[in-house]
C-alpha cells in the first residue's frame, strides 16, 4: 500500500482556523494522522478547550479527508493534552 499521509495532510490544509486563517496542519493542531484499509484516523486539537468553532472544524476534517479518492471513512478524536500552544505553529510562509 502506498503512503497516502501527504495526500491526506494536503487536504487538511483546505481547512482553515478561522480566526488566524492558517490551515489546521500549519497551526500545529492535528496530532496524530494514519491510514488504514480506507479509513482515516485523526487525533486533533483545538486552540483552547472550549473553542466555540470544535464542531465546525471536526467536520471540516472529516469533509476534506473524504474529499480524498479511496477514503470511505474518517475517525475524528479531540483532545487537549498536550495542550495547544502557539509553539506549535509551523512558522509563516516567506
């Protein structure tokens, strides 16, 4: 089986935090990625515990990682340890 994590860490970049407007993946708040067989695993965060959009980017997540070809399911799961921080931030585009 190929590797599909890049495919799959490129349509989260479409989800975007809308409050700083970075994507999820430069923000530092997904976790863990992997695949299996089809289904997608995400252990994601939110910049603060009770973030008012958690819901809104959870289903964020699932709609771009199912816009992915060969995916037919995606397993969302919060949590806030480690929690968020900004040092998780990958550094602004020159």
């Amino acid at each position: 089986m190929t590797d599909r994590l890049p495919e799959l860490r490129q349509a989260l970049r479409g989800v975007l935090d809308p409050e700083t407007g970075r994507d999820l993946i430069a923000m530092g708040m997904i976790y863990d990625l992997r695949h299996e067989a089809g289904t997608v695993h995400v252990t994601m965060t939110t910049t603060t515990r009770g973030c008012p959009l958690t819901e809104m980017l959870r289903m964020g997540v699932q709609a771009a990682l199912l816009s992915v070809p060969g995916i037919a399911a995606v397993e969302v799961t919060l949590t806030w340890e480690p929690p968020w921080s900004p040092d998780r931030m990958e550094p602004p585009a020159p």
